[in-house]
C-alpha cells in the first residue's frame, strides 16, 4: 500500500487541528500530463497545503524541499511519502534539476517555491529561474498557487487560504528553444505576476 494516501489523511486531519484553511482551485489540476505548481512560501508547511489541494484531483505532487528538512527524523519520512526529493539551497542543483524534469516528462505534478526561501513577512519576493528552466526544458505548463496567512505569517490557528489558479499554457512564457538566462528571468517575473494577482483575488 501506497504511504501517499496514508500521509495525506494524516495531515487532512494534523491541518484541521492546526490551522482554520480554505482551499480553492484544487479541481483545476484534473487533468492529464506533466506540469509545474509554483507556489510562493511562507512556511515549511507549505508542501503539505499543495498535497492537500491537490489530492483532491487525485493528484500526487512532487516538490524540491530543502536537503535538511528531509533529515529530520519523522518529518523527513513524512515529507517523502508525500513526493519530496531534495534540493541543496545557496547552490545549482544540477541532479535536482534533472529529477524535476524528469517528473514532468513522466506525467506528473512538480511543485517548485521560486522564492528559493520563505517569505518572513508573507510579501511576494523576486522568483527565481528554476521553475522557468524546468518549463523551458519541457515545454510543460504551470499553474500559479498563493499560499496566504492571516498577518502574513502562520501561527496556531493561523486563517490560511490556498488559492489554484488558473493554467498558464507553456506558450505564454515565451521561452525559445534556444532560452537565454534574460528570457527566464522574464518568464518567472510573468508567473510572479500571474501569483500576484491571485493574491488580490484571496484578498477579495
């Protein structure tokens, strides 16, 4: 038996206790084929929310989390059998890299934080090349997530909101064959847009 359904009843239930979550757009991942979640971060809970919403298209997520995460006894098998593979931060990771391209060209979801680290006020930082060199690598879509806390940052009991939006379809990224770093840098700054304004409609 598979751990991933096991894990994700388990945190339906630790999430209920923990926090008071709304979750919307989870059906918009039913479809087929490969392509990319990109979600800003706030918390190391964050791969837990996307599972969640994700779930319930039956759909497993697999995301880079930071190597020393996985290390951590029982929080590390956790994250695991959830779908993380780990990915060393401050530096390229070339072997994470190549794992998250192959999940896409297999059929599956990849989860990717652009930030690279977790927001501390909860504001939207600058998003970085990786889920744009995934795309590129893949010709894959991507779907913007905002993950948002009540006061900007989670605590016990925190109101938090995890809002999927919208497909947004390879072509939109403008990214040719031949990308240059310029052209990956536009396409995150566009899916930074794109995660921008699901934050408004959260707001709304």
């Amino acid at each position: 038996m598979s751990l991933y359904p096991l894990g994700v009843v388990l945190m339906t239930g630790v999430t209920g206790l923990l926090y008071k979550t709304k979750i919307t757009g989870g059906e918009k991942l039913k479809r087929e084929g490969g392509f990319i979640l990109a979600s800003n971060h706030i918390s190391d809970y964050d791969p837990i929310f996307l599972s969640l919403g994700a779930y319930k298209s039956k759909r497993k997520v697999n995301y880079m989390a930071k190597a020393e995460l996985l290390k951590i006894p029982l929080v590390g098998l956790l994250l695991k059998a959830l779908g993380a593979f780990p990915v060393k931060r401050g530096k390229s990771d070339r072997g994470a890299i190549e794992k998250a391209v192959n999940l896409v060209e297999e059929g599956r979801i990849l989860g990717i934080f652009p930030e690279g680290t977790r927001s501390k006020t909860g504001e939207l930082l600058p998003y970085k090349s990786g889920a744009a060199v995934v795309a590129a690598r893949t010709h894959c879509d991507v779907v913007p997530v905002s993950i948002q806390a009540e006061g900007g940052k989670l605590r016990f009991r925190s109101r938090v909101t995890v809002r999927f939006g919208d497909l947004i379809p390879f072509s939109d990224l403008n990214l040719p064959e031949d990308f240059t770093t310029q052209q990956l840098k536009e396409a995150a700054a566009y899916i930074r847009e794109k995660t921008l304004r699901l934050r408004e409609q959260s707001d709304s």
